[in-house]
C-alpha cells in the first residue's frame, strides 16, 4: 500500500534553500550562510591581494574567526591588525559575526602562492 499523507495535514509551504542553510550554520555555531559565503568568497577583496595572497579563513564559529596564513610573519601582522580586521570584516558582512581572530600558521601545500 502505497504512503499518503494525513487527510488533514496541509502541505507546507516551499521555503527558500538559503533559510534552512542559515539554521544549519547557525546552529554549528556560525554566522549566517550569506554572511560565511561573503566573507569565504570576498576574502582577498577585504583584507587586500597581499594579505589574501597569504591568509585565508579557514572557520567562524562562536564570533571566532579562524584565518591560517602560510608564513608565522604572517601570523604577527595579522595579530596587530587584528581590530581593523575585525571592524572591516564586520563592516562588510553586514553584521557583528566576528569578535575576534584566531591565527594558525598552516603552509599551503602543492601550490607556489
């Protein structure tokens, strides 16, 4: 016997694909699924080609920016700018999702950048 549903059950309705995203993101601790897509694919446009060159996001979780830089030179300058960073960052995303940075230092492996 095939399955049908309840006779008084009414379908729901469509809902975008970006709200369930959003509640998934949310609730692994990030911030909003548009705000992780702009920041992931905008990086270099925010903190400029050099930085962007040698630093990527790696997670933000908590208001906690992960950004691993292939160099510990690196690491240092983005220690010491790290409130620009974080005013910038926030300033574009359109909301407070960040509140501090973490920095690992992890070489890019297979690539000369």
């Amino acid at each position: 016997m095939p399955w049908e549903p309840l006779p008084d059950r009414h379908e729901p309705e469509p809902t975008a694909m970006s709200a369930g995203l959003d509640r998934l993101v949310r609730h692994l601790g990030g911030s909003s699924a548009d705000a992780m897509t702009t920041l992931f694919d905008r990086w270099t446009e925010f903190v400029g080609d050099t930085m962007g060159a040698h630093c990527r996001p790696v997670s933000l979780r908590g208001g906690v920016l992960l950004v691993a830089v292939d160099d510990p030179a690196w690491s240092t300058e983005v220690r010491f700018l790290e409130a620009a960073l974080i005013t910038r960052l926030n300033a574009e995303m359109g909301e407070s999702a960040i509140g501090s940075i973490e920095v690992r230092v992890r070489p890019r492996t297979g690539r000369n950048t």
